[in-house]
DNA sequence: CTGAAAGCGCTTACAG
DNA sequence: CTGAAAGCGCTTACAG
C-alpha cells in the first residue's frame, strides 16, 4: 500500500495549515475563495480520498445506517434490499449491510458491529427463529433508533413497517369465494411467527364472514419454502378428500404445491386449484399463473428507510406501525370451482 | 444518543490505564490473567462495545473489503452477493456494499467512496455501461487489490472470476444440435459487452463445427432484459421465416421471447423451441421448461472472494482469471425438432 | 506485568 | 480570513 494522501502533506504543499485544508476542501466559508481554489486544484493534484473513518471518528454526523436481513438471495428481500440502497443514495446515507443467513445467534452478532460501526439507526428484518429480544433491546437501551420492517418482533413495540398480511390474505381468499369456491384450504406458514399467523387469520376470517365452515383437515402449517409447500400438499393429500383451492401462504409454497400436485398426477383447476400469497415476476409465465397477493417490497424497503430517517430528527422514542396493502392480481387460477 | 462508553471510562472505573484495559479486551499476552478478568468483568457490566471506527483508524489491519454491485433484485447477483457476505463472514471480514444501479458515474463515486473507507480490497460486477476504466485505475494505481467477478472489463487486465460463456452456450446449442435441430437462431445480448460477444461465439461456433450455415437474420442483438427478448422474438417474427429454436442470451430474455411467443400464437415446440443461457429455481415449474445452460452465481461469488483474499497476502500484483464452467440442465425444450 | 506517550487523519471551536 | 490546539477512541511501540 502507498500511503494515501492526507491533509497534511496537501497544507505542506500549499504552504498553509490543516486546518484552513480541512476547511478549503470542505466550502467551509470561513476561508476566502482564492485559497479554496488554490488548494482544490493542489488536492487534486496529488489525488487526494479523504479518509472517511478519519472523519467519522472526529465528526458528529455519521449518515450511516444498519441494515440486518436474514437473506439476499430472496423475491422479497433482495427488491427491499436495493430500494433501500436506492434510497439511502437519494438521502445521502450510508448503508452498512450485513447479512445474518437466518442465523439469530450471528444476528446478535452483527447488531454489535453495527453499534461499533457506529451507526445512527437500525433497520431490520428478523431471522424466522430469532426469539431473544435483548439484542435489539440494546440498540434501544443505547437510544439509538431501531425500524423492522417485513419480519418484525412484536413484543418489543417497535416501529416498523410491514404488508397488511391478514386483509392482503383475506382478500385473497375472498376472490375465490365470490367466484363460487366454498371448500378452501390452507398451506401455512408457522402461527407462532408474526406472518404466519396473520396470514391465516386472514384466510380464516374470509370464510368465517360468508359463513362457511372451516375444515381443520385442510389446514397445514408448516413453513414458508418451497419444501414446505410441497411436504403440505403431500399431507392434504394424504388426509383424503381434498379441498377444491388451497391458498398458499408464499409464493415459495405455491411451487412446492405445484410441483406435488404434478407429482400426484393431479390437474387445475379439475382436482385442485392454487392461490397465492405472494407473487413474482416469473407467475405470469407459469402454466398456470397463479392469482396471487402481491406484496410491495420495494415500498416497504423505502417507507422503512424513510421512517428511520424521520425518527432520527427527533429526541424522544416515538413508535409508529405502518401497514401497507397488498395488491390483489388475478390470473388464471382461483376463478373455475370444478363443480 | 446517551454517550457510548470508552475505554478511559472503564480504565478510571478499574483505576488502572487506558492502555492496559484495551490490552486486557483484545487479550494480549503482556497482561496478567487476573487483571484481564477484572477488566473485561468491568467492560461487560459498563456495557462497552468498541468503537470500531476508531479501531480502524489506529489499526493496520482493516479486514474489510469493498464490493461494488449494478443491482441487488437480480437472480444471479442476489446470490452471489449472499455467497460472498457468506464466505467473507466466514474469514472474519467485513463487506462494505455499494450498489451502483447500472449507473457508471454512480459506480465511480461508490469506488471513491469505499477507497476513503480504506477497504483493503475491491470486489465489482460493473455496470452494463461502464466505460470509463479510470475509476478502476485509480483503485490499482494505490496498490489495492481489484477482483472483477460475472461483469469484467477486459482491457484492464485484471484478475476476475467469470462463467464459462463461450463454452456454456456452445454447449448448450450443441445439445439441441444432438436432438436434430438444425435451423437455429439467436436473441443475443451486445457484442460490446463481453458476456454477450463470448455468448454470440460459442453459439456460431457450434453450428460451424458442425458445418451448418449461420443465417445472419436468425440472430438480433438487443439486449439481456426481458423486454429485450420480447422485442428481438418480435423482430424475429417480421423479418419472415422462423427458425427451429431459438436460444436466448439469457434467461430473462427467454422469459420476454416466451410472452412473444404466446402473443403471437404460436406454439411450442411446433412453430419454435427456445433454450436458454442462463437458468432459474422456477424453470421447473413452467410450462415448457427450458433446457439451460445453468450458472453457479454461489461459486462465482465464492471463487472471487477467496480469489481477492489471496491476493492480499502478495505484495506484487498477481493476475489470474478463473472460469467457472456451466452446468447443462435438460428440460422439456431443445429435444423435439419440428420435422 | 503496567503505564505514559505518540499517533491514526480528520473536524471544530477558539484565538488572532 | 488563517492557524494552533484539542479531541474523536482506539492501538502500539517504548519505558519502566
């Protein structure tokens, strides 16, 4: 490494002191315009970076925030990911990731760098197992502020900012009723996590208000993958009589689902239809595309961002919980009851 | 913001020095263990956390690495950017992310500012229209190591991780040359951008090695998105008389020629077939699913970290260019030719 | 084994 | 308008 340039060798150069650099290279309007000039041109010169830990270290604002999130490589996430990036360059903000793998222990562990990285907030969307609240309340202890967003731990009472899962669901559902479907079924996630049992109180919700009986055989909770939507058809399945349409808590277990009614030989909407909570960008080329819920990750990444942001100007800790809708897009499946 | 604590603190509260109780926490050797314990007894019960900013400033070592990314909401990207933050956690480094959006002058300003940040190290995917190789100088020109990984620039003469695109495709059209077809054409990317001009080549040379005409009108250049694998379809289809099959550059192209396809009511693999450089977790659930030349976007992320990181331990620059080959993966396209 | 001191590269009052 | 000085919180030789 050569030694990068610093403000000292620039004031050697320009004859003049740190300070007045320090100040030149920063429009301060203490100094007079000819020697700005002067030693900009002298910086550039000799290619001078400022050292950014240099300045953080020495200067109050940090504009650096933390950002925590199980994975990268997922629909939800990696939309969220990038429009909060976008965002924070808009803002000019920085924004430290890192990325806990579902892993709650290494979570903890990344909120610590973060808190040594000196960060001015926190935005975070938990790990499905993460069930120990005192990392983050250690971000809050250390009165930094602290936004979830799309995972989120409700006990700590924090602001956050996720998908109306229980009316984007119930909605969803509804479709399929106003289009004559009465035998309805549900692959869903787990109802000790905050989504999962949303979701499902949303799809319970939709039959209870027509009246129409909820069959508990046709209820399977177990996960939000694909795996999981696939082990779930296969134990429906197994149950015996099945349910005209089953709505899948995730676009994950909508293909796993696909895939074991292909396994068992069956045909949509003939034995068995599918609806989504959750879509992609790839539904619309699938045979068939699926109706499906569809959640606004980019929005949720940019309202989670700008939450923060607002609740970094103020002193005293105010929560607020936004809820944004799910939009509801109609494809092929979830229209044809199969008598 | 209440204060964090400092080591001054904990060495008052010790009554001992500021130097002993940072050699205490960082466990160094020249401190008795009793003291060691009383310290970090101390540290834990005032709630320290180091400051790491200014750890980095004092220490040599930073372990830090820059990476600089067009896009985070992008299939291959996505996992290779949890691959390296994966294998970098690993190591013990840190990932300072940058996400350029294909925006070259937003790339070079994220290079400046990661340089400040002292990253010991670049990881960059660049942008689709990066042209200016400057900012890249820059960063070799201070003797920092550079590993380019999927998007390189060639002119550079930097060591890079890349997929095998010349090999990948000339297989990949090799396997439907196998099934009989012989009229093949190609949505291809640009012959600027190098994945796009390797991708063209292996495709032509596979119909060379086997003595079938190139009809120049099979191929359109356009693009690597989907819209630009529906426009190229589209051209296709004016310009009169269809291929067999057509292998698209990538698989979002594949997705925009399939919706093509379906516009213009035709039928696969009756009027035309369809392959694809490049693959995704839902080819397998639509319908046809495609034969794809299968890339490891993991490995690729993987190999250039650790590529980088062995770099580091050498003074003098290194280059070295690895290629990861492509996994062929047959589905139900590329294997009935159409009388 | 412990501590005083210098230094990392910057910013920011405070004098002049 | 410019500069000397203190300080950000740590690490690292160097004495003792």
């Amino acid at each position: 490494m050569s030694k990068p340039v610093t403000l000292k060798q620039i004031a050697a150069a320009a004859n003049t002191s740190v300070s007045t650099v320090s100040m030149a290279l920063s429009d301060h309007p203490h100094i007079s315009p000819v020697t700005k000039v002067e030693i900009q041109k002298i910086a550039k010169k000799m290619g001078y970076t400022p050292n950014l830990i240099a300045r953080k270290l020495s200067s109050r604002k940090k504009r650096t925030i933390g950002l925590v999130v199980p994975k990268v490589a997922h629909p939800f996430l990696s939309e969220a990911i990038e429009a909060i990036y976008d965002e924070a360059h808009k803002q000019h903000y920085e924004i430290f990731m890192m990325v806990s793998g579902e892993d709650a222990a290494l979570e903890a562990h990344h909120i610590k760098t973060l808190l040594g990285l000196q960060v001015d907030g926190f935005l975070i969307s938990v790990t499905e197992k993460t069930a120990d609240a005192s990392p983050f309340e250690a971000i809050l202890s250390k009165t930094k502020k602290l936004v979830f967003f799309d995972r989120i731990i409700e006990s700590l009472g924090c602001s956050s900012v996720v998908c109306d899962d229980y009316q984007g669901c119930y909605n969803l559902v509804s479709f399929a009723l106003d289009n004559g479907y009465t035998k309805i079924g549900h692959i869903a996630g787990y109802s000790d996590i905050y989504i999962g049992r949303e979701r499902r109180h949303g799809f319970e919700r939709a039959l209870m208000d027509r009246n129409i009986p909820l069959n508990p055989a046709w209820v399977v909770e177990g996960g939000f993958d694909q795996s999981d939507g696939h082990a779930g058809m296969m134990k429906l399945y197994e149950r015996g009589p099945l349910p005209q349409l089953i709505c899948t808590v995730s676009f994950a277990a909508a293909l796993g689902t696909l895939n074991a009614i292909h396994e068992l030989g069956l045909s949509i909407p003939r034995d068995i239809d599918v609806i989504s909570f959750g879509d992609s960008p790839y539904n619309s080329l699938m045979r068939p595309s699926l109706t499906a819920a569809h959640l606004d990750a980019q929005g949720i990444g940019r309202k989670a961002f700008n939450l923060l942001i607002e609740q970094l100007s103020h002193a005293e800790p105010t929560i607020e919980k936004i809820i944004v809708p799910t939009r509801l897009i109609i494809h092929e499946t979830g229209r044809l009851p199969s008598g």
